[in-house]
C-alpha cells in the first residue's frame, strides 16, 4: 500500500487524553482536526499515539501535510473509521500578534520615580 496523505490546516487541537490498559501499560493519544483546502473543504480527525506529546504542541493555523492510516473496525454489528496520523511535516506556523520588540525601546513607556510598585503604566 502507497503512502496516504492529506494536505490541511490545523482548525482545532482536541489534546492528549492519557490511560493505562487492561496490561498495566500507560497510553496517550492527541487528536487534531484539520480542514483540507478546495472548493468543498472537509474536516477530518486525525489521532496521533506514537508521539501524542509533540502531536498536541501543533497549533491551530498550522499548516501540513499529514501521513494517514485509515483502519476500520466492526464493534456490535457497527463499523467505525479511526485515522491515524504517523508522520507530519509543518509547512507554516500561525504567525502570533506582533508586538513591540525591545530593540525599539522609545515606543515603550518609561516609567518614573513616582510610579509604585502597585501603579499601572496605563
């Protein structure tokens, strides 16, 4: 089987649900949903159990491309899709606000001798 990927954007960062299993061993999955691009955009959840940590650290606004697993399993005469998420490469992070840099410091307030500890600079 070919790899499988789906290109998107990070539009919610579900986070790390933590167990332990019936064998005593501890567990972490992180859950992401990202919106593909196009004309019909579709949401898809993607899990992540292999790195759930750095999984989780993934923002919301970045953008990727994202190796897939898709499995199906079959529970009470019911089937259910899980896709797994094993590889990821970031193309973009969402930019922060931009905020003042310090090497610009004669745009920041100064303060004075009559400001308190308490005192607000604004």
């Amino acid at each position: 089987m070919s790899e499988l990927t789906i290109k998107g954007k990070i539009v919610a960062n579900i986070g790390v649900q933590k167990g332990t299993s019936k064998a005593g061993k501890d567990w972490a999955k992180a859950s992401l949903v990202i919106e593909t691009g196009g004309q019909y955009p579709k949401k898809v959840l993607l899990d992540n159990m292999r790195d759930a940590e750095n999984f989780a650290k993934l923002a919301v606004g970045t953008e990727g491309v994202f190796y897939i697993e898709p499995e199906s399993h079959e529970f009470n005469g019911k089937w259910f899709t899980n896709i797994s998420c094993w590889k990821w490469e970031v193309s973009g992070q969402q930019q922060a606000p931009q905020t003042p840099q310090a090497a610009q410091p004669s745009e920041q307030p100064k303060q004075t001798e009559t400001q308190g500890d308490n005192d607000l600079p604004f």
